[in-house]
C-alpha cells in the first residue's frame, strides 16, 4: 500500500532577510491586535498552488519536476497588508508582480503535465502574517519588504508533538528539511 501525505502545497520561501522582516511585522501585528496567532517565522511562504493529500511517490516526481523550474533573479516588493475576513487572517502582498504570477502559473502547468489535481482558485500573491482575526486589524505602518525569489518546493503541512501547525519542505520520504535551509 502506497503512503498518502495528506496536506500538500508548492510554495516559495522567503530569504533570511525577508523571513527576519516578515516575523517582526507579524510580531508588531500581533501586539497591534491582541489575540491574535502570529504566523511562525519558519512558516512564513507564498502559496503557489494547494494540492491537498499525495501518494508519496507522486509527491516525489513533483518534487523533483519542481527543481527544474529556473527563477531568473528577481525582488518582490511586499508593501500592503490586507485582510481575508472569511478566513480570519491578516497578509501582506504587493502590486500585482508579473514575475510571482508567471511563478505561480508555471507551477500550475507542472502540475497540469504530471496530472496531479491542485485547488484551482486564481492566484492571489501573499503572505499570512496573522490568524484568528475577528475583526478588521489595525494595520500599523511598516516599511516594504524586499523578497528575492527563489525556486518553488513541494511543502507538507503537519502538526508537531505540541499540535503546532508546521510546514516542511522537500519531498516526500525524503529527508526534512526546515525553511531554514
């Protein structure tokens, strides 16, 4: 019997220097709006394209599909924080980026190619910073973030032994790997 991972997503992951400038937002935005979950600083992505639940060996061909995709150099600028009042949570994103939705398309036309179903909603670039907002945040003013893009990975979503949520990277039955790396 084949080994089904049940949560997973291709997403890119900040640089250093953006992942340390994306935490403190999600910090400042925490004590902004008391009771508030702020994202986890090794959590911190852009979801490209959700797939949900894959048997193992397909989440390795994807893996490996992914790591042929070449990113030409290119900065994101994330400088507007908005609001999925459905969802509860606080983002932050940036006009719309030729680059980031060309991205997230490509990903898409991988998927499409090895036939592996993907939640089609249209791609809308951002990052969760915060959840479990009630209500319309207080946004308090930040400086842009600049994100220098990377390739996209298959990510894995799971619970710890605490219950956090935690995303990995990397491909299925192979080794973890934080977003640290």
């Amino acid at each position: 019997m084949t080994a089904v991972i049940p949560r997973c997503f291709v997403a890119l992951w900040p640089d250093a220097v953006a992942r340390g400038a994306l935490a403190a937002l999600a910090r400042e935005l925490h004590a902004a709006n008391p009771g508030v979950q702020p994202v986890a600083a090794d959590n911190l992505h852009c979801t490209l394209a959700f797939v949900g639940a894959l048997a193992t060996p397909r989440a390795a061909v994807l893996a490996r599909r992914l790591r042929r995709i070449v990113v030409p150099p290119h900065v994101w600028r994330l400088d507007r924080l908005g609001w999925f009042a459905g969802a509860r949570v606080l983002w932050i994103g940036g006009a719309d980026d030729a680059h980031v939705a060309a991205l997230a398309q490509e990903v898409r036309t991988v998927l499409d190619e090895a036939g592996i179903a993907y939640d089609r909603k249209p791609f809308a670039a951002h990052v969760t910073l915060a959840r479990g907002l009630r209500e319309s945040p207080a946004r308090p003013a930040f400086a842009p973030v600049p994100w220098t893009l990377a390739a996209p990975e298959l990510a894995i979503s799971e619970r710890d032994a605490s219950g956090a949520l935690r995303y990995r990277r990397g491909s299925a039955g192979g080794p973890a790997r934080s977003p640290r790396e």
